[in-house]
C-alpha cells in the first residue's frame, strides 16, 4: 500500500495505523515518489535479528578461513596496507 506525505500531514497517526489493520507494510511517497516504508515493529525485529546472524555467520567464516586478525600488530599491518 501506498500513502503519499501529505496524507500523514493531514491525518497523522491515523493514516498510519489504518495500514496496519492488515497486517501490510507501507510505502511512503514523496511528490510522487517512494521514499521511506513503513513496516510494522515486530518485521523490522525479525529483519534485524535475520541481519544480525547473518553477521555473526560471516565473522564465523572469516574466522574459520583466516580472513581474521586476533593481534593488534597484524591487523595495524594489514590496515597500513589497504
């Protein structure tokens, strides 16, 4: 669902939450434009916790492959280097 910045200017809160009664997510146009979306709190909990074990997974492999650092001397060295 779309609603356009001047909707939310004119209505406030109201416009927002008549999305939700859905469950949908929201897409925020600005002169005609999208430019921000709205999602309810428990998704964006669930995209950043998703986000978050896909860091920890990463740094895992890293760790696994050597693509990692534990001194301080080495990783200095590797960052003059870059």
């Amino acid at each position: 669902m779309e609603i356009t910045a001047n909707e939310i200017k004119t209505k406030g809160i109201s416009a927002i939450d008549g999305i939700f009664m859905g469950g949908d997510d929201a897409v925020i146009t600005v002169k005609g434009k999208k430019k921000f979306v709205i999602i309810p709190i428990e998704k964006y909990n669930k995209i950043r916790e998703l986000e978050l074990e896909l860091a920890v997974r990463e740094v895992k492999d890293d760790i696994a492959t050597g693509r990692s650092y534990t001194g301080v001397k080495k990783h200095l060295k590797k960052v003059a280097n870059v």
